[in-house]
C-alpha cells in the first residue's frame, strides 16, 4: 500500500504538471496520464518525431516515449532472436 506522503507527493506532481497542460508524469517505470478534458496539441507526427530513439529523459513524459521504448525492446529482441 502506498504512503501517505507518497501519495500526497504523486499527486502533487500531477497538479503542477496538470497546470502546465503536461498530462504525463513517470513515477519510476510508470506513466501516468491525467485526463485534460480538452484537446492538447501533443499528437501530432511532428510531435512523435521528437520521441523517436531518443532517451526516455531527453523529452517531458508521453506516451510517444512509452511507444518507442517498446518498439526498441522489440527489434533488440528480434535482432538477438536472428543472431542466435
């Protein structure tokens, strides 16, 4: 069961970001996303491009980097797969 304060700090996190139109927030491995109830312009192709190979700290959170982390998990896995 998660903590007081942890959970007070989770979703302390989640405000501030929340106020700053960042609906992502990681919490270690974890993405959370926070219903905007209002379009946001962070979907479009140019958008993912920024995402694309890059390190999961190298762009605020989205799940573009979730995308993406699982796309290289998936050809790295492949790839040794085809190497064996």
């Amino acid at each position: 069961e998660m903590s007081v304060c942890l959970k007070n700090t989770v979703t302390e996190q989640l405000q501030k970001g929340y106020a700053k139109d960042q609906i992502y927030t990681y919490v270690g491995d974890i993405l959370i996303a926070v219903n905007p109830f209002r379009n946001i312009d962070i979907y479009s192709s140019q958008h993912s491009k920024l995402y694309i190979g890059a390190k999961r700290t190298a762009n605020p959170p989205h799940i573009f980097a979730v995308a993406d982390i699982g796309y290289q998990c998936l050809i790295t896995s492949s790839a040794r797969l085809r190497d064996m």
